[in-house]
C-alpha cells in the first residue's frame, strides 16, 4: 500500500523474478527503470507538479513552502516540485518537514515556524491521516484563517472520500487539493453501485463511501494480471531452487520464478477500457493525461478546474477557452484571493536601519532629545518611504534603529540586511550591481547617476578686438563677398544708363566698393535707374538690417551678460593636470573614480555643502580640490544652495538612484516598488521635495554650454541664398540685354583678336567703351559772381564725346557753338533757330553768368 513497503517487496520480486505490481505506491524513488520486475500501476507522484505549479501561477504568487513527511513517500517529490515552481517563477523560501510519526507537540513547532515567516501559501504532501492532523493544529493556531493558502496533493486529496467526513470539513475548509481525473462514466456508475452494496454486505454498520481513484486503480490492477494470465497460459509455475549450504535466511532459499518474466512482458502490453481510465503502461507504469482542481468548502469538495498538458488550467475539461477557476471559497470563508504572503502578526515588527550622516540632514536627520533620550528620524528619504507604507493596502509595522558610523561604507551598511542584523534599510542608498547581488532593491524614487560640479568664471571678454567676436570668421568673408558682388552687379548693370557709373576706371572701381559697403550704414547716395538693381539692392538692404540688428544683440549681451564658464570641462583635464577631487563620506563614487584613473592621494572627503563650496573656492593649489564627484540628488540640493559660483559639468555616470532595501526575495519589495510609482507620481513627491529642499527655482542654473556665443553662417543662409539668387538673376538679365543690343559690336571687337585672352580683352573693352547718355554740366557763379573754371574746362569741343580730356577753354578763346532750338527740339540743326551757326565770345558767355547745358545730341549744348 505504501512506497517503504513496495521497497521492501520490490528486492523480493527482483530476486525471484516474480512481478511485483502496487496501485498506490507513487514515490518517484521508486523507478520501474532501476527494478525490471516492479510494475506501477498508478501514476508517478512527479506527474501533479506541473499542474500544481499552474495554480501557483495562476494566482500569481511568487513564494510556496512545501510541508512535507519526512519519509521515502514524503520527500521523493519534493525535487520535482521544486523545479516546477521555479519554472513557474516560484520559489521556496524554507520548507516544514514532518515526523513521520510527529506528536501534536511538534506539529504545532513546525506551525509556529511556518506562522513566523512571510510566506502564506503551504503544499502539503503526506500521507492523509497525518494531513489531517496538520489541518487540526493549524486550525488551532489560527492559520485556516483569512490570507493562507494551502494546497494538497493528489495523496490527500483522492481518498478524502475515505477520511472521517465530519472531520475533514471541519479542519480543511478552504484548502485547494489536485488529484487525477476520473471519468464518472456508466461503469464506474455500475461498479460504484455493485461496491457499495457489497460495502454494506461487509460492513453493515458503517456507511459507505463512492469508490475513491486508488480503489478504481486497485480493481483495474486486478484486471490486468488477470488478462495477462489468461494470455499467457502458463504450464507450470514452479520455482527453480536456489538453496545453498551457506544460506542462514529463509530468503535466501527463495527460488526464481521460471514464468515471472513471461508474465510481466504480459502485464506490460496489457492494453484496455479500464473504471479508471485508459490502461496503458510506460516504462512500467500508468499514464495520466488530466487532473482535477478541487475545493473543500460547505458540505465538501466542489470541482473548480481541471489541468491538461495542452490546456493548462481551465475552467472545464478539454475546454480551449482562456484559462479560469471558478469562485474558490479560501480559509477563513473567503472569496478573496489571497496574496500569498503576508507581514508576520506575532508581534514582531520590521527592523529598518537608517544611516547616521553628518552632512546633508535634508535626506536623513537622526536627533535625540537629550531630556527623554528618546530618538526621531526625519527626512526627506523617511517621509518618502512613510508615505508608500500609507499607500499599502495593508498595515506594516515597523522601528527606525539608527547606525552609527553608517556613512563611512553604505555597502557594509547594506550588506548587514543580508547578514539578518536588520529587515530593511531606508536611507539614500544607491541602487548599484554589486549591492543587488546580495539584497533586493525596490524602484529608485530620485534621480540617477552621478556627475562632477566646478567652480566657475566670468567668460566675458576684455579684448580691444572684441567687436568682432559677436560674427564668426566664415560669417564676416561670407558678409564681404557678398556685398563686393552686390556691389559689383549694379556696376554691370547701371554703367551702361547711369552717369554716376561711367567715370574713370580707378573711380568705377571706388564707386563699387563705395556702394556696396555704404549699404552697411544706408549712406549710398548714387541713383539707381534700373528696377533689376533697385530691387536686388532693397533685398540687399533688408539683409543687412537683419546682420546689424543681430550684430546689435550680440554685442550687447557680450558685453554686459554676466558669461560664467566653468573652470574645468571634463575628466581628462582632471587627470593631466593631477588635480585633487572631492567625494562625500562612504560613497560609492569612489570606486568609480579609481576605474577612471585617479589616485588615491588625490581623493578628499567631505560632508556637508558647505565644505563643497569652501573645497572648490580654494582650489587643489591652496589646499581644495578642482572638482566635486557625487550623486546627482546631492549635486542639486549643493547647487540649490550655491548656484552663484559652481556648475555641473561632464558626463552624468547612470546609477538607479535611490531605493529601499530588503532581503532578497522579500514579499514586500512588490508592493513598496508599486506604492513609490503611486507618490512619484503624484503631487505628494512635490511637497515632500519642497519641505526639505526649498523652492530651487529661485535659483537659475547656469549653463553648461561651452560654445561661442557669436552668430553662425548658416544662421543666415537663406537670405544670402534668396538675395544671391535675385542678385545673380538681375546681373544675367542684364547682361542679356547688353549681348543683345550690342552682339555686332562685340562680333566685330572679337574678329580682330586672335587668342582667346585678348578676344575677352576686346569684348570688355568695348563694353566699356560703349556709349551711354551725356551728363547734364550746370555752369554757376562762384562766389564772386564768377563762372566756374572747372565747369567749363568740362564742356567738350564740338565734334568731341563728353567725359573725354579737351583742351581747356580760355578766357580769350573764341569758340563757335552750335545750339539746338528749344523750338525745334533737341536734335534739330535747321538755320530757323535764331541761335543756329551763332558766333559765341567764351568770355562773354562768363560775364553774362547764364547756365549751359548739354543737350542729348553731343554736337549741340
């Protein structure tokens, strides 16, 4: 009936070849692989984890103690469970074994251990009259009540027809139990109806039960060797002796069965319909495909799933739809599901240790009132953690126990949570690997990483050519080339129609540069007649007036921003110039400066913000440091404080902030992680912040922008791409129409050169030399009444072009003029003009004072 006698029976059949068949013997120990003539004709008790393990992860508990017999039945499974709850991501946290023959004294000391502990959720697995003296005591010690889980195995829970019912119900209300499957089909109905009332033939003042699966295994085993037998037809069954003088035991004098090993090949393909299920052997023993989810609750077990490997759990069998139980009644005549753990309730609450610190009390103050000598612990990391705790769904009690010297090594002061000195730790602990390998850490609730602050300079520059820094150099080349082409491009086009463009070479090339940067200041006076030139030059203009007003803001801020700099940019400055770093008491950072390549002379604690401050202002060369290395939080709240004078530079180095610690595997870091996101997110985190660090946007932090300050080329691309654009256009536009009008011409200029230098030559020769329109010369008075020489040296010969050097007309001179009729217009040469071949005195003309004037026929003034 059990698995220590089928041991002991096992030997025998081995040794005398005889089968030895067990319908109840389960323990995976026992291996039909190690002994040829055992025959399991039940199931393995390793085939039930998996479907254990399911409702495990179904309900989501992430912690399970196996209460187990300490016998070869009891612990033959456990491996197996525990490998099926780990893949299920379970684990077992310790487990309670029981004496096989335990008093009532030391079941309730297994209980008390059990109770002790976090873990709520119990797999039991023994023998059934010792389950149900465990569910006794537990009841009596008040662990069948709300928030436990206990899960029988398939030992317990497919006779529990067998057991005292009143006794069952009373101490096992709202345990969940797995047994296999049975199919309540016509025969086991006929065979449960045949059973009972041969029950009551035997047993006439005992009330019977149905027929549990043990039983329907026992008669389907009786079945199989009958069948075996009956296909065999063995003709003898006697035993070959082994006697030997030596023998001193009777069972050494067992002979060896000459059919036993016919018969059991026989048994092994023995194939039927059996009250069970299908009769199917492999490797030796039975198969089963399903188990069922029972629930002990009100008048007794109520189906509430089943477990196929296909399926997994589902409310009916073979059912493809999503998993699901249906309500199962929980200890304590809960419908509530449990969630598998719970804080202790015998009095004892959490340790949590908080560090002592000596600077930075805004994170952890630890005060003692010397007339009570009694402790308080405030903070900004205790009102957070006291905040989560609020926002649990249930209470956790606890006591702040103060560390001193805590601050010299956080990781030693962690790691004593691993040695069980304490439950947790609350405090600004940083979340780094090497600390998690031995805790659990729950989410950071600050900001992570670590980084360096400096002290910092006025960048603002004294230099007597500090005009030009508000314009880098490709801005200023790119600003002066282009006004050099605009320039050059309403040359091109006005010379040929404007006067003021057609002087003497070395006076065009001043009017270009003259007029293209008199556009600068808007002081250009010479006319533009071509509207191609007029409206490049207005864009031209609007260019400008958006450099000047930005070289405007530019040199302005300049000159009277305060530009602090910091006075060290990065790591590698550090380490060329061996200069001395400053870190906070015990902190990590440490061992992060070592890796990046400082020595260990070169380190100085400190700690408070003060000392930051103070440290940085003196510098390595009077007996500071150069830069500070911490933790962001601390770097902020140091900044809050001293904004004025240091920065934060460099790189930030990821860290996870700070978190709460506990013991790996600890229940609580869950539920704490879910209520840090509940206040992170919400407004509390901000008033929390507010109370212990002030409001820090009354200081404004400087920037750790190392860049010039100057303007850039490409922030004005396009407009020099939009007025290069209509520039360039008015220039071809214009030249079109000169080819145009002059194309003979320069055919004819081109003709008489033979290389193709001087033909370029010639073709620019003759555009300069192309005629344009007479100036209009206005002789005047000086002022003695006199008429100008200049005026008039300036008046060409008939015959002769304007602007060309003449001979200088003479007082005494007698020249003959041609005048034009106003009459007749301005080139008529008829003799009806009173003035027309009229003989003029130059002197005469001076003493009457009267204005001349050129007309548009250059023979005619």
């Amino acid at each position: 009936m059990t698995s220590t006698e089928a041991a002991f029976l096992i030997q025998l059949g081995d040794r005398t070849h005889v089968p030895v068949l067990s319908f109840s013997a389960t323990s995976p120990a026992l291996s039909p692989a190690h002994t040829p003539y055992f025959v399991r004709t039940t199931t393995n008790d390793s085939s039930q984890v998996a479907a254990i393990a399911g409702v495990v992860q179904h309900f989501c508990w992430r912690e399970a103690v196996l209460v187990y017999a300490d016998t070869e039945y009891g612990t033959g499974i456990i491996p197996f469970l525990i490998d099926a709850l780990q893949s299920v991501d379970a684990r077992v946290p310790y487990r309670g074994v029981i004496p096989s023959e335990a008093t009532d004294a030391q079941l309730d000391g297994v209980l008390r251990e059990l109770k002790a502990a976090e873990a709520r959720v119990f797999i039991v697995h023994m023998l059934p009259d010792l389950a149900l003296r465990l569910f006794r005591r537990a009841k009596k010690l008040g662990m069948m009540s709300r928030g436990y889980v206990w899960i029988a195995t398939d030992g317990v829970t497919s006779v529990l027809e067998l057991l005292d019912r009143q006794a069952v119900l009373e101490a096992m209300q709202g345990v969940i139990g797995v047994r296999h499957y049975v199919n309540r089909s016509k025969d086991v109905t006929n065979f449960t109806a045949r059973f009972r009332w041969r029950f009551r033939q035997d047993n006439p003042t005992v009330e019977p039960a149905d027929p549990s699966v043990i039983q329907l295994w026992a008669y389907d085993t009786a079945w199989a060797v009958a069948m075996a037998v009956e296909k065999l037809h063995p003709t003898r069954s006697a035993f070959k002796s082994s006697r030997s003088g030596n023998d001193s035991t009777d069972l050494f004098m067992l002979g060896v069965s000459q059919t036993g090993l016919a018969l059991r090949n026989a048994i092994f393909v023995t194939r039927f319909r059996g009250l069970a299920g299908e009769f199917r052997l492999v490797d030796g023993q039975l198969q089963s495909s399903a188990f069922e989810i029972v629930n002990v609750g009100g008048e007794g077990e109520t189906t509430v799933a089943f477990w196929t490997p296909e399926n997994r759990i589902s409310e009916h069998l073979n059912s493809t739809a999503s998993a699901g139980l249906k309500s199962v009644v929980w200890p304590g005549d809960s419908t509530e599901v449990p969630k598998g753990w719970a804080i202790p309730t015998d009095g004892k609450r959490l340790r949590i240790a908080v560090p002592v610190k000596h600077g930075f009390d805004q994170f952890v103050t630890v005060e003692t009132d010397a007339m009570t000598n009694r402790t308080s612990v405030t903070g900004f990391c205790i009102d957070v953690f006291q905040a989560v705790i609020d926002s649990l769904p249930y209470a956790v009690t606890f006591d702040y126990i103060p560390v001193v010297n805590s601050s010299k090594s956080y990781d030693n002061f962690v790691y004593q949570v691993f040695l069980k000195n304490f439950d947790a730790v609350v405090g600004d602990t940083t979340i780094i690997a090497n600390r998690s390998q031995y805790v659990d850490f729950t989410m950071p609730y600050t900001d992570s990483g670590a980084s360096m602050v400096v002290r910092v300079k006025d960048a603002r520059s004294k230099d007597l050519w500090i005009f030009l820094e508000p314009l880098p150099i490709d801005l200023w080349l790119g600003s002066l080339a282009f006004f050099v082409f605009t320039g050059l491009m309403v040359w091109v086009i006005e010379h040929q129609e404007n006067p003021e463009f057609a002087r003497k070479p070395l006076d065009q090339l001043g009017t270009i540069f003259y007029f293209a940067f008199s556009i600068l200041v808007f002081a250009h006076k010479e006319k533009l007649t071509n509207n191609l030139t007029r409206f490049a030059v207005i864009l031209c203009t609007f260019v400008v007036l958006i450099l000047t007003s930005s070289y405007t803001a530019s040199l302005t801020s300049i000159l009277t921003v305060q530009q602090l700099q910091p006075m060290v940019t990065d790591v590698n400055q550090l380490l060329s110039t061996g200069a001395y770093i400053g870190h906070q008491d015990g902190s990590y950072v440490v061992g992060m400066l070592k890796r990046m390549g400082f020595q260990d002379h070169k380190f100085k604690n400190y700690s408070t913000p003060d000392q930051y401050a103070e440290a940085l202002s003196k510098g390595s060369a009077n007996g500071g440091v150069d830069a500070v290395f911490d933790e962001i939080p601390y770097l902020k709240l140091f900044l809050s404080q001293h904004c004025d004078d240091f920065t934060m530079v460099g790189p930030i180095y990821r860290t996870d902030g700070f978190g709460f610690v506990f013991p790996r595997g600890s229940q609580l870091v869950p539920d704490v992680s879910r209520g840090i996101l509940n206040v992170t997110e919400g407004e509390k985190m901000a008033a929390i912040e507010k109370k212990w660090f002030g409001d820090r946007t009354n200081c404004t932090p400087q920037s750790n922008s190392l860049g010039s300050s100057s303007l850039a080329f490409g922030s004005f691309g396009g407009l020099f791409l939009i007025t290069g654009a209509v520039s360039g256009l008015a220039l071809l536009i214009g030249l079109a129409k000169f080819i145009y009008h002059e194309w003979d011409g320069l055919r004819t200029a081109a003709s008489e050169k033979t290389s193709l230098w001087k033909k370029t030559v010639a073709v620019l020769k003759h555009y300069h030399d192309v005629e344009g329109p007479r100036p209009c010369l206005t002789m005047k008075r000086d002022d003695d009444g006199e008429l100008d020489d200049g005026d008039l040296n300036q008046i060409a010969r008939p015959g002769h072009a304007a602007g060309l050097p003449q001979s200088p007309v003479s007082e005494s001179d007698h020249s003959e003029f041609s005048f034009a009729s106003p009459e007749e217009g301005m080139s008529s040469t008829e003799p009806s003009s009173p003035y027309h071949d009229a003989t003029v005195d130059m002197a005469e003309i001076r003493e009457a004072g009267s204005p001349i004037e050129w007309g548009q026929d250059s023979q005619a003034f």
